[in-house]
C-alpha cells in the first residue's frame, strides 16, 4: 500500500478518535482567520502530492517529489508579505498555496495541478517542469539543483538597498522588502549553500545591508542519508553577521512566531537571519523512492505519526478555533478539489514540438526608456585626462576602459562586480579609475567566490539592473558554471518569459600569455559556454571591435534581456604592435559612443580565394600569417566571426563568397571547440575545400612553452600553404 494513503487513512482515524499527537497548546499572535487559512493551504498542498502520485499512476501526472511533512512553510508564507522575492526549496508546495490565498485571482489549485500534468496553460513554466513559481506571488521558478538559488538570494536581497540609491528603471522590490530563500538539511551541507551564506555573513558583517531570511527545513535526511542529529544548529547557530532562530516545524503557531520575529528582524536590522525549522519527512524522497530500503520501518512510521496535519489540528481544536469535524471538512474540501481540477487539467494541451518547448528560450524584448547619452560637460568630467587620448591608437584594455566609461555615464543601472574590479582596476587594469568615476555602490569589490559573484549579478538583475560580473580568468569560472548554465540560461525558460536575468558577463581568457601562469591563467577552451541554450558568446580581437560589440552586449541585456559572454583575449589587451617592433598595427581609436557591432556581424580583411575563419587571437596571427603568404603569392581574406555562440551562420557564409578554399583557425583545445562546428558548417552549406588548425588537446604551460599547444603564425602560414596547394 502506498505510504501516501496510509497516512491519509491515518489522520483521518486519529482525527475522528481524537488520537493527536502531544504537544504545547497554541500561543502566539496567529489569529483565528488566519490559522485557519494556514491549515486550509496546508491540506490543499498534502492534497496536491497525493493527487500528484495518483497522476503518474494513471501516466499523466510527471513529478512526485512532494511536499508532505513540510506543510509547516505556509505559516513560514503567513509571515511574509506577498512582495517579499522568495526562492523556494522544491517542497514548498505549502508556502506557495498559502501565498496564493494572500494575492487576489491565483488559482493555486489549477495552476500547480497544470504543473503536474506539463500542460502549455501552466501559468509558470508553460509545461517545460514542474516547478514552484509564480509571476502574480513573486516566487520566481527553481530548479532541482541543489542550493543553486541560495547565491541568487543574496545578490537580490543585496540589490534592495543598492535600488533604494540607485534606483533602475525596471526595479521589482520594495525599499522595506527581504528576500526569502528556503533550503533543506543535506542542501546546507553543500559547498554551493555554504559560500552563499558566508557571502552573506561577510557581508553584514560590514554592515552591507542584506535583508535575507534563510529557512533551513531540517527533516533530518537528505535522500538517504541521514544529518547528524544537532548538526544544523550547531552549524548555523553562532554564524558572525547571521542571526539565527528555531522553530518548530510541525506547530504552526510557533513557526508563524518565530517567522514573523526572524522576518521583522531581518526587515528591520537589514541583516541576514537563519531560520531553523524541524520537520519530518512523508512518504520517501519521491514517488519511486524506497525508502524501506534504507530506512528501519519504525523510523518512517515514527515520522508519519508526527503528522503535521495532525499538530495543525490538535492546536486548531485546542484553541477553539475548529472542530474535529471542521478540519475534516476542510482536509475533505480540498482533497475533492484536486481530485475534481485534476480530471480536468490531464484533458489540457501539453508541448508536442521541440519549437513549442524552445519557445521561451530567449526571452521576450522589454520596452526601455531611449536614451540620449550623457552629456559632452559629463563625459568630459567622467573622462579627464583620457578624453585628450582618444584620437591616438591605443590598445584593447584602454578602449574597453572607455567603452565601459560610456555605457555606465549612459545607463545607471549597470553594475559592476568582481574580484579586485574596483580599488585595484583590475588584474590587467581594464576597469582602472572606474571606482573613481561611478563609485563603490557601481564598482563592487567582491570576496574571492565566483559562484558567490555570479550570484550576486543573477539576483540584482532580477530587481532591475544591468550587472556586469568579471570573472578574473577563464579558469574560475569552471568554479561557478552552474550559476549560468543552471541559474542564468533557464530562468527564461522555465517562467516561459515571465522572468529574466539579464547580464554581461566578462571574462578574461584564453592563451597565449607569456610566460605567466601556466593553464589557471590560461585557459584555452569554450566549450563549457558553447552550448548553453539561448547564451551569447562574444570575443573581440582588438580594441575597436571591443568597445562596439561590448555597447551591442549591453544593448542585448538591457532591452532584450539576454544573458551574454564576452570573453576578452588576455594578451591581445596589452597588444600593440603587428609585424614589428613599434609599429602600432594592432592598435585601435576609439569609436565614437554611437557606434557598435550588432550580434551576428562578422568582420572581413582582404578579398583573396583564401579564406580564414577565426576569431581572438586567431585573428591576429592569421593577420600576421597573411603578410607572409602574401609575399608568397597567397592571397587571403580573413573572417573574424567575433559572436561564437549563436554562430553567426548567415554572416559567415555571405562573406565566404568568392572564396575558393577555407581555413578555419581556432586557438582553442581541438575536441569541444568551435573548430568542430565551423568544420560542419562548412560541409553542410558549402561546397568548399577546407581544413582547421586547432590547438592540442592539451593544458596550457609556463614558461618558453607557453604557446606550443596552440596555432602560431608559422603553423598557419604552414597549414594555408598546404590547403592552397592540395588538389
């Protein structure tokens, strides 16, 4: 018999015989309408995993991990105030149906019945998962992966007071607002969880404004595997900068006092607050989940007879607020709403094309308030001394200083985060005198957490700003990828449009350094960004093109909300010359603050038969390759793609007319690079002879062999000669 029905036969058995489970009498400021209304979205939640399960039985339900024994979160939701951001642990099912009660014209019942059967009508996803969420209560969608949301709770909470002085044009959250992000026992444990927390503490610790209410549902188990008994407040309890409170989870009367003081006091205090609740566990991890496997009988059952529908009651009763009958009544009402709704939703149209679930990918353009620019009188301030520069060539890392001077005088709402970004300007300089020009609010100095500074951007943008995190090398990010290709990349897709995170994020990568770091501070591979659905993944070659695709990622964030890449070449950025020594060939002016490079524009030099694809620092050997196969009689065009993730297709194959043969040159490692699409796009649009150089599949070294992995200016000129003279 499935344990689901066994406990629903058990409260009602225990109910009717006035069997309850002991325990302190109600107490505390939950009044009688509202206690009510808390044990109403509690047994429409337990009512909902049950109907849930019943769905996947009959093969039209898909999801079962439930929330049954953590009903105690709607008095957690009683607490808050609907505008309150919250990023829910997967079994909050209960706080989602009592927030609905408090938002006018939510159907919680249909809409999460919907979810379960991945209908198109699902108002959150659209049927893509099913997944907690609503636009009309603030909750924004969460994945299954584990603690992944909890550094995006920091970087919202933190955004409330930065919004208070800054405010952006597509602001969300209310100067008076916290942010509620909820998590089980074995999510604390992970590295993920407890970076986000420190962030949080080191912060607060500085008195940095962090309204941030933790709520750790401590049921005891992570899957399988226990949590020491006492572990989560030992843990959590004597955190610098963390205030902590316990409640317990299966009284409703004290969890909604102990919610509401943690609430007021991080609401208040602007300080991050842990709040401890003890629950247990029903039915297993999921509907599959077995968990007579691993768990002694008396174990579970001791669980199951701690029922917290069955606390609810007996508090309820106690108080004078319901009869025995009356919580019968309300457990039954619910019980025969799903059961009704659910015959209905199964008979709703779900995804049937990979258009229809593609859809929501990119998210939809927003209207922005046009612009004008800042001033001559302001750039001239911003500027200083550079401005009498900027009709003299300069290298990469200068011009996208300015770049960067311009966009922020432009739009206010852009943020900048990162390791030594601010007081330092950067390991390579490129945000020097920022902090001086827009300040420590713009310009934030981070500690030493990359997924901690991917968080921060993905939970500020979401109240309406613009960030633009640095990661410091390539390497790191490997640290943090989650929080793009799990966080980032999907929050479009599984809202169906409704929520976006918008961002540009730079990162300074690839190889070719000298003699410096080895392959931490080189690191010459994509293909971790690649393929990451609805990404864009840009990669200037000079200072020029870098400042006018920089002003395009931007544009792409702030009015079509995009989540963009661009990676920078490290040692193009001090690039100056070309062929010779004091030659200037690779340095740029700056381009006038109109002009930009829109997304899918390539760029062409030369109009010889041989072509050569490439991109970053490819560009500048094929350029210095060109000179000599020149001045063998090999004339080349070069095709810099600049946008590598969508591949700009159409604007590749436009400037490849007229070429007769292509050499694709990509200083990336050989397997997983952009060399292998390029070598499918060419075989499956054009007719052309061509052959790659890539680098090896190998890590990067210090010292004199730092560029013997990769393709130099000799091995193309040895690679063109060889595709050119082949027949």
């Amino acid at each position: 018999m499935d344990r689901a029905d066994i406990v629903d036969q058990a409260f009602r058995d225990r109910l009717a015989a006035d069997d309850l489970p002991p325990g302190r009498p109600a107490s505390g400021p939950l009044g009688a309408t509202e206690a009510v209304a808390v044990f109403r979205a509690q047994c429409l939640s337990r009512n909902l995993d049950r109907r849930s399960r019943r769905m996947q039985a009959a093969g039209q339900g898909y999801y079962t991990i439930g929330s049954s024994g953590h009903e105690g979160m709607a008095a957690v939701a009683a607490a808050l105030r609907p505008d309150d951001m919250a990023f829910l642990h997967y079994r909050d099912g209960a706080f989602q149906t009592m927030r609905s009660s408090q938002v006018p014209g939510v159907t919680p019942t249909w809409d999460m019945l919907l979810s379960f059967a991945t209908s198109t009508e699902d108002p959150m996803s659209g049927g893509r998962h099913k997944v907690l969420g609503s636009k009309a209560l603030n909750i924004p969608p969460q994945t299954s992966t584990i603690a992944s949301h909890l550094p995006k709770a920091v970087g919202a909470a933190y955004s409330i007071g930065l919004a208070k002085r800054h405010a952006p044009e597509h602001k969300v959250l209310a100067d008076d607002g916290l942010v509620m992000c909820s998590f089980g026992d074995a999510s604390s444990n992970h590295s993920t969880a407890q970076g986000a927390i420190n962030t949080a503490c080191w912060s607060a610790f500085q008195s940095v404004p962090m309204p941030l209410l933790f709520v750790c549902e401590d049921n005891g188990i992570g899957i399988s595997t226990r949590t020491p008994k006492g572990w989560v407040g030992e843990n959590y309890r004597n955190r610098p900068g963390l205030k902590y409170f316990h409640a317990d989870g299966l009284d409703i009367y004290d969890t909604y006092r102990t919610a509401l003081a943690a609430a007021d006091y991080a609401r208040r205090h602007k300080k991050p607050v842990f709040l401890h609740l003890t629950l247990v566990r029903l039915y297993g991890h999921a509907g599959s989940d077995m968990q007579q496997a691993y768990l002694p009988k008396e174990v579970f059952e001791a669980w199951e007879a701690d029922d917290p529908l069955l606390h609810s009651a007996r508090l309820l009763i106690g108080a004078g607020v319901l009869s025995a009958a009356e919580a019968q009544a309300i457990y039954d009402e619910t019980e025969a709403q799903c059961a009704r709704v659910a015959e209905e939703v199964v008979t709703r149209p779900r995804l049937s094309s990979a258009k229809d679930v593609m859809a929501s990918l990119i998210p939809p353009k927003r209207h922005c308030a046009p612009s004008n620019g800042p001033s001559d009188q302001a750039r001239l301030a911003a500027f200083g001394s550079d401005a009498r520069q900027m009709d003299t060539p300069q290298p990469m890392s200068r011009l996208l200083n300015w770049a960067l001077t311009d966009l922020m005088l432009e739009h206010g709402e852009i943020v900048m985060m990162g390791e030594d970004v601010g007081r330092k300007g950067g390991v390579y300089g490129v945000t020097q005198k920022l902090i001086d020009r827009f300040g420590p609010d713009r310009m934030i100095d981070t500690l030493l957490d990359e997924q901690s500074i991917l968080g921060l951007a993905i939970g500020m943008a979401h109240n309406g700003f613009i960030p633009m995190p640095e990661i410091q090398f390539l390497a790191y990010l490997h640290n943090a990828e989650d929080q793009i290709r799990g966080e980032a990349a999907t929050l479009s897709f599984f809202s169906n449009g409704q929520y976006s995170n918008p961002m540009v994020l730079r990162i300074a990568g690839l190889g070719y350094q000298k003699g410096f770091g080895g392959h931490f501070h080189n690191d010459n591979s994509l293909a971790v960004l690649r393929d990451i659905p609805g990404v864009i993944l840009a990669c200037p070659s000079n200072g020029e093109d870098g400042a006018m695709m920089l002003r395009e990622c931007v544009r792409l964030a702030r009015e079509e909300q995009r989540v963009v890449v661009f990676v920078e070449p490290i040692a193009l950025y001090p690039m100056r010359d070309l062929h010779g020594e004091k030659d200037g060939g690779w340095m740029r002016r700056y381009p006038s603050p109109e002009r930009r490079i829109a997304l899918g524009e390539v760029g062409v030099s030369g109009d010889g038969p041989l072509a050569i694809l490439t991109y970053g620092n490819g560009n500048y050997l094929s350029h210095q390759a060109a000179k000599i196969l020149s001045d063998q009689g090999i004339e080349t065009r070069i095709i810099d793609m600049r946008w590598l993730a969508p591949l700009p297709v159409a604007g590749i194959v436009a400037a490849l007319d007229g070429a007769e043969k292509v050499l694709i040159v990509d200083e990336c490692r050989s397997t997983g690079s952009q060399s292998e699409a390029l070598m499918a796009l060419l075989a499956e649009q054009t007719s052309l002879p061509h052959a790659r150089l890539a680098a090896e599949d190998s890590f990067i070294a210090t010292g004199p062999a730092y560029a013997a992995t990769m393709p130099s200016r000799d091995s193309i000129v040895d690679a063109a000669k060889a595709l050119w003279s082949a027949t």
